[in-house]
C-alpha cells in the first residue's frame, strides 16, 4: 500500500477544510473566497486592508491613487499620466 505526500491519514485531515471552502465559494460571498484564493495561490494576503478600488454604482468605481502597485516583474515602471482632465456628464431634465 503507497502512502500519500500527506501521510496515510492526508485525505481526511483535507476533507473538512475543502468541504467548508467549497461551500463558502458556493454562498452568497463566493466571488470574493475566489478573488482572495487566487490571491493566496499568489503568495499574496488575500485580505489586505488595502482598498486599491470600490465600485459606488453600475457605471462608476472611485480608484485609490496612492495605493501600492505591484509590477509583474522586475525592473518594470509604472507611468502615470502627467494631466488627467476628469471627465464630467451633465444631465439635464
């Protein structure tokens, strides 16, 4: 009998850890175990404080400048426009 990389006992240690992380992508925040999963296979923390954006409506997402940028690789720069002119849509009714 072949012993798995975890031990003989492996597969049930998993077993209550995959079944609670499966039911929680299933539930209602299930995009963001996703997000922080992918995160994690990263090496990143999955549940930095850190808010680079937030969505405030359908056709709008307020974007933190100042937060931190993490280039894919290294030597990479990052070049920021000089002038952004917002852009401002009035309604009239």
């Amino acid at each position: 009998m072949s012993k798995d990389v975890l031990g003989a006992d492996g597969l049930a240690a998993l077993a209550g850890p995959m079944k609670d992380f499966y039911e929680k992508l299933a539930g209602a925040n299930g995009l963001e175990w996703f997000v922080a999963f992918k995160k994690f296979l990263r090496r990143e923390n999955p549940w930095s404080t850190e808010v680079r954006w937030h969505l405030i409506d359908n056709n709008t997402i307020e974007v933190n400048l100042d937060a931190q940028v993490k280039l894919p690789f290294e030597g990479a720069e990052v070049a920021w426009p000089t002038k952004v002119d917002p852009i401002v849509k009035t309604v009239s009714g």
